[in-house]
C-alpha cells in the first residue's frame, strides 16, 4: 500500500467514525426545576451566586421593579430566593 492509498484510507475512516458518532443516540441531560416531585439545584446555586455577589459588590444592588416585572417573577415556575431579588 502506497504512502497516498494509506492517506485516503486513513482519512476515509475517520471519516466513517465521525459520522458515526454524529448519528448515535445519546443521552441528553435535562435541566429541572424545583416542584413537588423533585428538589432543582440550579436555584439554589444561582441564589447563592446572586446573594454573594449582592454582598460583595456595591454595583450588584437590586433594581427597583415595575408591577410588569413583579407580575413575571411572581409567575415563576419556581420560589425565587426573596434575598436575592
């Protein structure tokens, strides 16, 4: 087998194996959030980075909300952590 007959080969089966990979199932993670049947962690972890960074940083402060926005907080699939807002 020539240098180039074992080039194209080489590359044909990487190829192959790319394609491959790009086609086989997997299973995908899903993000969840806190509710009857399940305790979510990305809540908490955000409310902890959002306190620490109220805390921390003068420039962190809370905005003031409009009743438009308290409305879509209020209508959160989730408790939001009040200290954090």
């Amino acid at each position: 087998m020539t240098d180039v007959e074992s080039g194209r080969r080489s590359r044909m089966v990487a190829l192959l194996a790319a394609v491959l990979l790009g086609v086989m199932p997997s299973t995908a993670g899903a993000y969840t959030i806190s509710n009857e049947l399940s305790t979510g962690c990305h809540e908490q972890i955000t409310s902890a980075a959002l306190r620490t960074a109220r805390k921390d940083l003068p420039t962190a402060a809370p905005l003031a909300t409009t009743d438009g926005e308290r409305a879509l907080v209020d209508d959160l699939q989730f408790t939001p952590d009040r200290r954090a807002l």
